[in-house]
C-alpha cells in the first residue's frame, strides 16, 4: 500500500496525452445530448463497451465520433477543464496536451473560437487548481491536405501567445509516412516550433527513422516498436530522443499483447531516453498514475527506475529551461520527502 500511495501522490509530468481522448463517458453523452448527436450507446457502460477495440480503424472510428460532439468553444473550455481537474487528481502539475484542430474548425467554428475556448478552460484549471498546459497542435496523418492549414495556425502569433508549443502529427500510420508531412514541419521548425509526431506504434521502425530524418523529431510520440532495430535503438539511445510510451494504449489496440511483454523494459535497459503516458486517458479507461502502477508492477521497474522516467517527463519537456531546472528541482525534493514518509528508502 505504501508503494501505491506513493506512486498516487508522486508529483507527475505527462507530454502525450490527446485532449479529445480525455473526455470521460458522462462528459460525452451529455455533449452528445446537447449538439444533437447520436452515439452507439446511450449509458456510460454501452459506451465503455463500445470502447472495446477490434484494430485501430476501430479506435479512429470511435475517436472521431468524440471529435463529433464537440462543436463550440464552451464544449472545448469544458473538457479542456475537466482534464486539468484530472490532472490535479493524479498530481500531475504540467502537460503538453495534443489537440486536432482540423476535425473541428468549420463554418460555425473558427480556429480563433476553438483556441480561444481551450484557453479559457486551461486558465479556469490553473486558477483553481494551479496545473499548467500547454498545447501540441497536430495533423491528422488521414488528412494530408489539411498539413499547410494547420501549419499556419500552429505558427500564428495567436497560437503562441495562447500556448502552442509544438507540432504533432497523429491519425493512422499505415499508408502516411512521415515524409508525406515534411514541407509542413520544416516550415514550423523554421518558425520556432518544436517538431513532435507520433511513429512507431501501427508501422515499425521505418516510421521513426522516418520521423527523425524528415520531420526533425525532437521527440517521439509511442516508438515503442523501436525494439525492433537494434541499429534505431543505439541511435535513440546515443542522442537522447525522448520517447512518449503509453503501455496500456499499446496494449488495448494489439501494439503489444501484455504489460509482460511491452517493450518499455528492453527499452528503459538500452539507455532510451523513456517517458510514460496516458495518452487518451478515458479511452483506455486508465490515468497517469495506472501507467506507473503498471511500470512497476507488470512491466518490472525498480522504483529509481520510474523516478528516472517521471524526471524524463520534465527535462524532455517543452518548458523554457529555467522554468524546467526549477520543476526538476522540486520534484526530486519531493521525491525524496515522499520516499521518507513511506519508508521506501
């Protein structure tokens, strides 16, 4: 019990975790019922059910029927909110939190209204319960045509004012390399973007050497199928990438068949640069503190080690670095006073 207290009350930075994936199943019925959309089920448990994945078109399916509900700058502020309420609860104090912004702007909904609305919810969070966030901007992989669009309003001076601090490129992997997507990410690196897709969960490693090489990837959204070329994983070791791993995701869409068998250990024993995420929290019916439960209990590491990529957390951050050196410092202060209270020393 005192192992879990700890892992509960441990102060935590999460860097994947996608906004519309946050939004729990109470939440997006009652959207549902009030934008007039109808939905495969009609009780939290038809829809927690529906939830059970059979591939990851399943999981896309079921991820843009969410993107669905959400059609104004209200709906936004409220899960925007609600997921910084999450935050506090998992004591998880900065999150640089993916959103999709082409699947919502439309002749009703601007891209000014849309930012706006998830600003105003970040600061309602941050005021109530003193949780930051900041947003990764991303392009559907689906979408190819959207790539300039997005582009644009990650880079406008809007989007950084209101805390846009990367480029995300999500959405199915198969069929949409990394190098369809170069132009758009060359131009917001050239603009002081950082470069931050998703690789290596559905395709292997021809995807993040592809996201390294085209796109400039500071970090790597999943990677976890890294593993698979020894060659990849001393480059990602020797060069310190960083990596987004989200166990339970991986596991829920077939990355993986078992905690027991995830890569996160073979990874975090190569020298990897690791950090450990929910990535779409109400999806996969987990939070933060889940994944370091099951870090440690299913997939073998030593408490060191789940401090060791919890600090990864912060110092691969999007944070000006002295606002990181003083959340590491904080943080491994209070790792060692929670270790004294429940004598884990």
């Amino acid at each position: 019990m005192s192992l879990i207290n700890y892992i509960q009350t441990l102060p935590k930075a999460e860097l994947h975790v996608h906004l519309e994936g946050s939004v729990q199943p109470d939440t997006l019925l009652e959207l549902a019922q009030q934008n007039g959309v109808t939905l495969p089920a009609a009780s939290v448990d038809g829809l927690r059910d529906w939830y059970t994945y059979r591939d990851f078109d399943h999981f896309i399916e079921i991820f843009f029927t969410i993107c669905q509900c959400l059609q104004t700058p209200d709906d936004f502020a409220r899960i925007a909110y609600e997921y910084g309420r999450s935050m506090a609860e998992n004591n998880i104090r900065y999150a640089e939190v993916t959103w999709t912004p082409y699947t919502h702007v439309n002749e009703r909904l601007s891209w000014e209204a849309l930012l706006a609305g998830i600003n105003a919810g970040r600061a309602r969070a941050e005021q109530e319960w003193g949780v930051i966030m900041r947003w990764i901007t991303d392009i559907s992989r689906n979408m190819v045509d959207s790539a300039a669009t997005v582009t644009e309003w990650a880079t406008s001076p809007e989007a950084r004012e209101g805390g846009v601090v990367a480029l995300g490129l999500g959405g199915p992997e198969v069929n949409f390399p990394p190098e369809l997507f170069t132009d758009a990410f060359q131009i917001a690196v050239d603009r002081g973007l950082h470069s931050n897709p998703h690789a290596g969960e559905t395709i292997g490693p021809e995807s993040i050497w592809g996201a390294i090489r085209a796109l400039k990837a500071e970090r790597i959204g999943h990677g976890v199928r890294a593993i698979e070329d020894p060659a990849l994983i001393a480059y990602l070791a020797e060069h310190q990438i960083p990596l987004e791993v989200n166990p339970t995701s991986n596991i829920c869409l077939g990355v993986f068949p078992s905690y027991a068998e995830h890569s996160l250990r073979r990874l975090v024993d190569a020298g990897v640069c690791v950090t450990i995420n929910s990535d779409d929290p109400a999806l996969f019916n987990t939070t933060l503190t889940d994944e370091y439960r099951h870090a440690i209990e299913d997939c073998d590491l030593s408490l060191q080690e789940l401090e060791t990529t919890a600090l990864n957390a912060v110092r691969a951050s999007y944070l000006p670095e002295d606002d990181k050196a003083a959340m590491l410092a904080t943080f491994q202060a209070e790792y060692s006073r929670l270790r004294a209270q429940y004598d884990l020393s």
